[in-house]
C-alpha cells in the first residue's frame, strides 16, 4: 500500500489519480485515509498532517476540494477539474433551477447569499441565514453540500474562528467560494469538446483504471452518476 508522508508526495498523488476521496467511500478505490498513517492526522504540521493537507491545496489552488465526488468529501485535480465540473454542474442557472422547482428554498437562499458575499466559512453563512447549529443549522448543512456537489461553490482554503476579543481559537474551518471566483481560468480552459456524457464517462474510466477491482455501476451510484 502507498503511503503518503509529505503534502508535495500527496499533490502527486491526486494529479496521478485524477480524484481521491478523503475518506473509504467504496472498496478498491484509493482515498487519503487509506493511504495515510493515522498517527499522522490532527498534529497541526501543515506538511505532514493530512488533515492540514486538504485546506492547504485548496488555498495554494493546487487542487480542488470539497464534497465534490457526488456529496463525498475530496479531492479533484487540475487536468480533471473540468470534466468533473462538465459532468455535475447542471446546465440550467439557478435561477431556471428555482423557477422550475428542482432546489428548495434553503439552497436557492444560500445561493443568493454567495451572489453578495463570499469567503464564508460555516459559522458566517449559518449567521448570514439567520440560523443556529440546534436550529435550522442542519439545512444550511446540507444546502451546502448540494452546491458544492454541484460544482456552483468550493472550499477555498480555511481560517480560525475569532472570540468576542477578536483572538482566533481552535482548529481551522473551512471557507467557501464560488467557483467561479477561486478556480484558476486555465482549469476550464477546454482542450477538446467535451458533453456530460462523455464526461462522466471519464470519470467512471479513470475510477476503475486507478482502483483495484471497481464495478462501474456501483461507483457510478457512489458518484452520483
């Protein structure tokens, strides 16, 4: 089994991957909880942590992060970035999606919430919607995940929270963008003209190429496919 020590080693990694969730959503496919010590995680060292790892490509912009692989939480790299965002992002506008009816109320306001502001992290948008974690927390949650599946918001790095005293505390969390604004413009550029079919396609091609023993139905379900 590969073991990943050094953030420049996982780096490699991803872009030899193509993708790589950060923890086991289907057996044979390689993920960064596999393929670290555990030893390793929560130490804090922006090198060696994995935990550290993920926040870190986002805000160097060295790869995307987020629960982009169907809602699961990881990684995408920059060759692959655009056949991801081809095969998730849907290609009506939000506002055709809210007119329509296929997004609720909660991810059509968080949307709107993005169209003014941006670099929020959970805490932020949970105050900016007028909710608590106890109360109301749990949609906004999920609303968040659902733009991020849908490639319209990302994680963008991350930052401490601060006390009544303007001192930060805790561990970092993580900050949201959208898309738009954090991906590097040479990530979208095309290269070959490419449908949602075909994209997911290459998705499901370069799961099983990478995993070991992959059936293509079942990742295609894990991926939302």
């Amino acid at each position: 089994m590969i073991l990943l020590n050094k953030y420049e080693d996982f780096l490699d990694r991803v872009d030899e991957l193509g993708f790589m969730p950060l923890s086991n959503i289907l057996p044979g496919l390689p993920s960064l909880s596999a393929e670290t010590e555990e030893k390793r995680w929560h130490t804090g060292d922006r090198d060696n942590d994995p935990w550290c790892w993920k926040d870190r490509a986002a805000e160097e912009q060295r790869l995307a992060f987020g629960c982009i692989l169907g809602g699961h939480k990881g990684f995408v790299s920059a060759q692959m970035y655009r056949i991801f965002y081809t095969a998730f992002h849907p290609q009506e506008s939000m506002e055709e999606r809210w007119e329509e009816g296929s997004v609720n109320q909660t991810v059509w306001q968080l949307w709107q919430l993005f169209e003014d502001k941006t670099l929020m992290n959970t805490s932020e948008i949970r105050r900016e919607m007028g909710v608590t974690l106890k109360k109301g927390g749990s949609k906004v949650d999920s609303a968040l995940k659902v733009l991020q599946r849908d490639y319209c918001i990302t994680v963008a790095g991350s930052r401490r929270k601060l006390n009544k005293a303007g001192q930060p505390y805790g561990w970092p969390s993580n900050i949201y963008d959208k898309v738009m604004n954090w991906v590097p413009k040479e990530w979208m550029e095309p290269n070959r003209e490419l449908s949602r079919g075909q994209a997911r396609d290459d998705i499901l091609d370069k799961g099983i190429a990478v995993g070991k023993d992959i059936n293509r139905n079942e990742l295609a379900k894990i991926l939302g496919i």
